[in-house]
C-alpha cells in the first residue's frame, strides 16, 4: 500500500527522487502516467494491469478518450541508483513541475504533484467535505 508525503526537488536534468517506502511498492520498475487534476501517477506493473483491465468493461467507444489521455503518454520507468526517476517532458509539462515537488502515496498508486499546485489542492480538501463524501458513497 502507497501511503505518506514527501517533498523533493527536481534537478536541471528533470529528475526526481522516489522515496524508499513508495519504490518498495512501485517495485525495480514502474510506469509513470498523466493523472487526474494536473498531476503524475505512478503505478506498479500489476497496479497498472488492474486499472487498464477497468477499461474492458465498457464499449471501446466510451473509453477510447480515456485510454489514450493514461496510456498515450504513460512510459516506463526505472529508479537509478540513487532512487531517481526522469520525467518525460511532455508529462513535466501537464503536470505543470517546477522545481518542489510533492510526492504522495494514494493507496493503490502514487503521485508527483508540483509542490504548489498541492498545497492549494489539498488545503481546498475539508473534513466536512470528506465526511459528506463518505456518507455519500456509504462509508
């Protein structure tokens, strides 16, 4: 399980490091792929398999927008031995990176949110907000 926050820097050559804890999850190799709300997402390879097989549940014509937005930019990638990753330029620039970036585990998968987008992101998140959700959803 993907759990916990992490701040990083990214470097000149568009590196980032991947906090131990995740990459034990995430396994030798990953694939890294847009996601929701200018974001990244990494995945582990059955993690991956898993969210691509919800796809085969639907007509190919109502998800053909979906599979191309995850899996049209989604590369693999593979820590070096210092633990980091390189992201994809294209992928850099949906997500919107700069410099500090936060890392954060969200259960089944991972994501690289640009440091202030987060913050904004997650401080709009309040309890109530959650709590409505969860009695929505029958929690």
């Amino acid at each position: 399980m993907l759990v916990g926050t992490y701040q990083h820097n990214m470097d000149d050559k568009n590196r980032v490091f991947i906090p131990a804890k995740l990459r034990e999850n995430l396994g030798d190799r990953f694939i890294m792929s847009k996601g929701i709300d200018h974001c990244l997402s990494l995945y582990s390879f059955d993690e991956w398999e898993k969210f691509l097989q919800k796809f085969d549940r639907f007509p190919a014509a109502k998800v053909r927008n979906m599979k191309l937005y995850f899996c049209g930019g989604a590369v693999e990638v593979k820590p070096d031995s210092q633990g980091r990753v390189v992201i994809p330029q294209l992928l850099k620039a949906h997500a919107g990176l700069k410099k500090e970036l936060t890392i954060t585990g969200v259960q089944e998968h991972a994501e690289i949110w640009d440091s202030e987008q987060w913050n904004e992101k997650f401080n709009q998140i309040t309890s109530e907000d959650v709590y409505s959700l969860m009695e929505e959803v029958g929690f």
